[in-house]
C-alpha cells in the first residue's frame, strides 16, 4: 500500500486535473455543452436505453438527466420513443445528426490530446490508458457505498456525482 504522502499528492494531482478536464470541454461545439456530450457518448457506446439507465450511467438524479436529453433531443441528436413494455418511459436512441454530433465530439478530442501529448511516446500513452481504466475500475461506479461509510466516518449522506 502506498504512502499518506503519495495518496496526498495523488490528490492534489486530481484537483489540477480539473484543468485537463476543462480544456477537453472547451474543445466541445458551442451548442453541445459536456452534459450534452455525456448523454451522446453513453448512447454511443451503449446503445438505446431508457432514460433511468441514462441517468444510472450519469451518476446523476433524473432531473439533470432530463435537461441533458431535452438539449439532445431539441438538436435532433436522439430519439424519445415509447417503450413497448411500459408505455410510460421512453427508449433514448441516437439519429444519423446525432451519430454524426459524435464523429465530431471524437475528432475534437481526439485532436486536442493528440496535440497536447505529442511529445509522449505510444508506451505512455497505453500506459496513462492503463492506469486510467485500472483507477476507475478501482472507484467503481463513484457512489457512496456503506462500505465506504465504514472507511470515511465522517460521510453522512449518500452523494453522487457528475461525469467525468
């Protein structure tokens, strides 16, 4: 197990990573705000879903879900169908314009880090991949556990957070 002054540092590290997480958004197009993205980029990889899973996957309550697909769904990125087992939720799924709003959230982001890590080498870039997915297979699905009760005594109340 790591150190108290590495875990410290790993935290600090965290809150300057909000930085990262900031340039990334303002690659976003100005009519697709981050939340917006999220909902695109979940649908994307997950296929059409209801809009409890959507917001399950979010880590979000469902009013923030509904604003986020209401801004997607304006745009004609998804679809809101009927869910023929229950006819009062509706199955999200994406359209042509919104598999297309997609392809450019991607080539956006996949630009911007290409250009910012372009002095690391292929090994680091998979290891950072790595060592992402490990840490976030580690956070699981980022909700506050009775497990995690027991860890942090001080936490009172169940929280949830927005995607990153």
């Amino acid at each position: 197990m790591a150190e108290q002054s590495q875990y410290e540092e790993l935290a600090r590290q965290f809150s300057a990573f909000g930085a990262v997480k900031r340039d990334l958004q303002r690659s976003l197009p100005h009519d697709c705000p981050a939340g917006s993205a999220a909902v695109l980029m979940l649908l994307g990889r997950y296929g059409e879903m209801r809009m409890s899973r959507l917001a399950e996957l979010l880590a979000v309550d469902m009013s923030v879900t509904s604003r986020h697909v209401a801004h997607v769904a304006d745009r004609g990125w998804i679809d809101r169908s009927p869910d023929p087992a229950d006819k009062r939720s509706r199955i999200l799924s994406l359209t042509d314009k919104g598999l297309a709003q997609i392809e450019l959230l991607s080539e956006r982001s996949t630009e911007l880090l290409a250009y910012r890590l372009s002095d690391w080498t292929d090994d680091e870039v998979g290891q950072l991949i790595s060592m992402m997915s490990r840490l976030r297979d580690s956070f699981g699905d980022c909700r506050y556990t009775p497990r995690l009760a027991q860890a942090l005594p001080d936490a009172t109340e169940e929280t949830t957070r927005t995607p990153a």
